[in-house]
C-alpha cells in the first residue's frame, strides 16, 4: 500500500487545527454561559415559561400497519392530538354583538308596527285578519330591506325594493 505522506500530513495538520479551535470554543463556553443567562435574566425574566395556549383535543384515524399470522394488513388506528385554539376574534365578536342588536331593534319596530296597523286595521274588519294583514305588511317591508341589503353594490338592482319598501 502507498502512501501518500503530504496529505497525511495536511489531514494531521487539519485536525490539529480543530483540536485547537475547538479547545478555544470549550474555554470560553463559560463565558458564553454567563452572558446568555444574564441577557435571559434583564432581557426575559420568565425566559422558561412560555405563555399559555388553549388547546382543543381532537381524535384523528390514522392508517398502521398490523401483522397476523404473519400477515400485514391496514389497520384504522384512533389516535388524540391536542390542538391549539387561535385568540378570540374580538372584531367579529364586536360585529355580531352590534347585528344582534340591530335585529333586536328591527323586532321591536315589526311588532310596534303590527300592533299599531292591526289596530288601525281592526275599526274596519275583525281582528284576527286586521293582525294578520298588519303581519304581511310588516313581512313584506322587512322582505324588501333585505332584498336591498343583498343588492346593495348593484344600485340598480336595490332600487326597485327601496321603492316598494
């Protein structure tokens, strides 16, 4: 066998190069250390503790292999994964808040209206049908505020409820 004694010795130096900054590196490890725990200490002082997630737990199937008889076959295998909830969406909350509201408002302003037509409606005819019809007028002026609602970027599509409504 030949060898080839300038790379060995290049290799030797090489190592020997390693060695040496490798032995630096392990000296000033402790150094290292310690400003890194001082930087955690004035920096982060709860570097440790991350805050709390909310976790949802949730059961997913997974496909395993399972031998029998020296056979292997598929098998469906149930498994529990812990998954984290995202933050509370506080703009939609804030939305659905405030339409909960405005239909609470268009409740309000159905039932006053039916009441107020029904009466009027009741001089004329019995009350039963004043109501009812007090009742589809209402149904119908709700009917084309949503209708107008659902045009509302085509102004020539919603101008035909806003007219009857």
């Amino acid at each position: 066998m030949v060898h080839d004694t300038p790379a060995l010795l290049k290799a030797a130096r090489a190592r020997e190069e390693a060695s040496a900054a490798l032995a630096d590196v392990q000296a000033q490890q402790p150094e290292i250390d310690d400003l890194t725990a001082d930087v955690r200490r004035v920096c982060w002082p709860a570097w440790k503790e991350a805050p709390p997630v909310k976790t949802r737990t949730e059961q997913r199937t997974r496909t395993v292999p399972k031998t029998i008889d020296g056979n292997t076959h598929q098998v469906q295998e149930t498994y529990t994964v812990e998954l984290p909830v995202p933050p509370a969406d506080r703009d939609a909350q804030a939305l659905t808040a405030v339409t909960a509201i405005a239909g609470f408002i268009v409740l309000g302003a159905v039932v006053w209206s039916t009441v107020a037509i029904g009466a009027l409606l009741a001089m004329v005819g019995p009350t039963w049908t004043a109501y009812m019809i007090a009742f589809v007028f209402d149904a119908a002026w709700i009917g084309c505020l949503v209708l107008e609602w659902i045009n509302r970027y085509d102004p020539e599509r919603a101008r035909t409820p806003r007219k009857a409504g």
